[in-house]
C-alpha cells in the first residue's frame, strides 16, 4: 500500500527516488509508474507535482547540477592543504579525475544523456546546459590556475579532463583505473610540450578500412535491424522480439543465431563502430572539416553512430549483465581515435595518443550539440583545429590520406 509522505518532502522524495534509477538504469528507465512504485504512492501523484515525465526528467537535471557544484566546490577547498604544492600539476589533475570517478562519475554521465534529451526536444532545460557547461568549464579553469598551469593550455586540459570520464568508467579494477588515467594526463603534457614520447607498440594491426565479417544472411539482417533499433530508441527497447519485428524474421530465428541480448549488443557495437571509422577514414575529407565529418550530418545533428556508441558505452558502464560488450570496449579504446589521427595524416602515435584524442572530441562533440543549429559545425571545426594542432602540431603530420587524389 502506498505510504503517505509529508506535503513538503515529498517532491524531493519523488525527484530523489528518480534520480537513482536514472542513475544506475539510465534516463530512459525513468518511467512514472516506477518512480511512484519507488516512493510508495500512486503515478498520478507524480503528475500532479511534475505536470509530466520531462517535468520530472528536468527536475533531477537540477538535483545533478547541484550535486555537481557541490563536488567542485570541495575540490577546489581540497588545494588549500598546506602539503597540496608538493605534488606536480599533472598529479592534481589525474587524483581530480580519479575522485570525479569514485564519487560523481554517475552523475556527469546521466547529465550527459539529459543533455542529449534535451537537444532532441524531448526536456526542455532552458539555458541550464549552457550554464552547467559554463560552471564545469570555469571549474577546470580554476583548477588550472591554482597549480599554476599556463593560462594557454586550458582549453586543451578541459576537453581532455572533461572527455576522459566514459572512457575509463568502463575499468570497474580502481588500481588499473587509475593507471590509466596517469598515463592519459602524462602523455597530454608531453604533447602539449612536444617531447619526444616513445611510442606503445600496437598488440594488433588498425586497418584503415575494417571491413564487415561475411556471415549468414540472417545474421546480418539481425544485426542491421538491432543497430537500427540502437540508432532510433536506445539501447533499453532492443528486444529479441523488436529485432525480429525490424528484421522481418521469426523470433526463433533470432534466437537461433543469438541466444542472449549480450551477443547481440556486441556484434551490434563492432557493425556501428565499422560504419563509423568508414564514414571519415574513408572518405576524402578535408582536414577543417574532419572532427565536424565525425560527429555531425550535413543538417548538424548528431550522426547516429556517434549516438549509438554513446549509448552503448553508458549501458555498458552501467549494467554488469553486457560483460562482453564492456571488455570490447575497454579493449577498443583509443584505436578509433588512431584510426582517425592516422586518416588525417598523423604518423607518430600509438593507441594512448588515440584516448587522448577521443577524450577531447568527445567533450568538443557535446559542447557542440547545446550550441544552436547553425553554429555547431563552425564551432567544432574551429575549437577542435585549435585543441588538436596544440596537441598533435601540424609540423608533425604527413601529407593526409588522398592527399593526392584531391590534388589531381
């Protein structure tokens, strides 16, 4: 039975309760009939406080928000300790990124997918994108300036830091974690001041144009069908039945070729990641234009295989029922970014240059995307030309692929 709850806690009641399933479900699994069943009243109780779903939905982007400036707050205080100068800047970034981890990790990412929402219309947040954007940047800012960094690697630093975060949340091993994250900050710096970095041997080759596996046809209509789905409705309405349904096959074919969701989503997710690399690696575009070619179309929306993996890669952080879909992608990190680096004529790097990389194009991509159609792709090209010629340099790069070819 419903259990009654004072008048004035019982919209923090409701938005709190909310909030935890977002965060370990995701923003999709926020339904009202189970944020009421959670609190302990009936749906329409919900509705009378919220008005509707995305009411609700905005109402926990400001309890995160909150949050958020909570935890910076305190990690800026934490520098006021009398031992905090005896540690290196780089020190202090990666313990920074590794706390956010630790503590806040869920949240970024949850704010991240409201975000997304809110682009596609579906919440409407108002100027708090923006202004949350503002308020994470000039923490980085700040943090920057208290370890006496160079105002004019900032920039560079933020998108790297901000970045990082789904990247690494995918290593549930804190120690391994936490390595990584030192190797990322390190590399960083010696890119930003063009020191000779030896280079990690790859343990596999990266081609440059991955090509589809040959497989039955029904198991690749399954797979066009699920990453259809994945594209269109997220990850949590994909469905054996749903496949089918997309697929045009019957439910005990699809069960035939694979019997759990897990190996579905792990197929799904190399099939997306192939159309992603081949839509640039592939094509000849030009170097302005090449970060926007990634994660834009033509009409500035977000391409849906940048969407997709996105997804992915939240679910899989999330939910310990896609283990393999998780070690793929752990495995996976940084060669993309390679690929990329490697299709715009960089020679000299190696699969942590790759993370670098995708680090700050991720955090550029969903600055992008809260800018207002029309101004997303110039906003790219121009803040990615700056962050990556900081980063890589353009004395370093040989001639791009099909140099040539657009000569001729």
């Amino acid at each position: 039975m419903p259990t009654k709850i004072p008048g004035q806690d019982i919209q923090r009641s409701i938005v709190e309760s909310a909030m935890r399933i977002a965060l370990h479900e995701g923003a999709g699994s926020v339904t009202l009939r189970a944020v009421a069943q959670e609190v302990g009243i009936v749906p329409s109780a919900v509705i009378y406080h919220f008005k509707s779903l995305a009411g609700l939905l905005s109402a926990i982007y400001a309890l995160i928000d909150e949050s958020l400036m909570e935890w910076r707050a305190g990690r800026l205080s934490s520098l006021d300790d009398p031992l905090a100068h005896l540690m290196p800047a780089q020190a202090h970034i990666a313990a920074t990124i590794s706390h956010l981890v630790r503590h806040m990790s869920r949240h970024a990412l949850l704010l991240q997918e409201l975000n997304r929402m809110a682009v596609r219309g579906d919440i409407d947040l108002g100027d708090r994108m923006q202004r949350n954007d503002e308020a994470d940047r000039h923490f980085w800012r700040t943090l920057f300036a208290a370890l006496s960094m160079p105002a004019d690697d900032a920039e560079v630093w933020t998108a790297v830091a901000q970045g990082l975060l789904p990247l690494i949340m995918l290593d549930t091993d804190d120690a391994r974690r936490d390595a990584l994250i030192s190797a990322v900050i390190w590399r960083t710096q010696d890119r930003i001041a063009r020191r000779p970095t030896p280079l990690v041997p790859a343990k596999h080759d990266l081609p440059l144009s991955p090509h589809s596996p040959a497989m039955p046809k029904g198991k690749e209509q399954i797979i066009q069908a699920a990453t259809r789905i994945i594209g269109a409705q997220g990850l949590e309405r994909l469905t054996h039945r749903r496949i089918a349904a997309e697929a045009g096959l019957s439910l005990a074919s699809t069960t035939y070729f694979y019997a759990t969701k897990n190996d579905i989503v792990v197929d799904a997710f190399r099939a997306i990641q192939r159309q992603a690399v081949q839509a640039v690696v592939n094509e000849r575009t030009p170097q302005a234009e090449f970060v926007s070619t990634i994660v834009l179309t033509e009409e500035e929306e977000e391409r849906w295989e940048m969407g997709a993996m996105v997804a992915l890669n939240n679910a899989a952080i999330r939910s310990g029922e896609l283990p393999e879909l998780a070690l793929t992608l752990r495995q996976l990190r940084g060669v993309d970014g390679l690929r990329w680096l490697q299709a715009r004529g960089y020679r000299q790097a190696d699969q942590l240059d790759g993370i670098v990389w995708s680090s700050a194009t991720s955090s550029l991509a969903v600055r992008a995307l809260i800018q207002p159609k029309g101004h997303r792709r110039d906003f790219l090209d121009r803040q990615s030309a700056r962050i990556f010629d900081e980063l890589f340099g353009l004395d370093d790069f040989s001639p791009p692929l099909h140099r040539q070819d657009e000569e001729a």
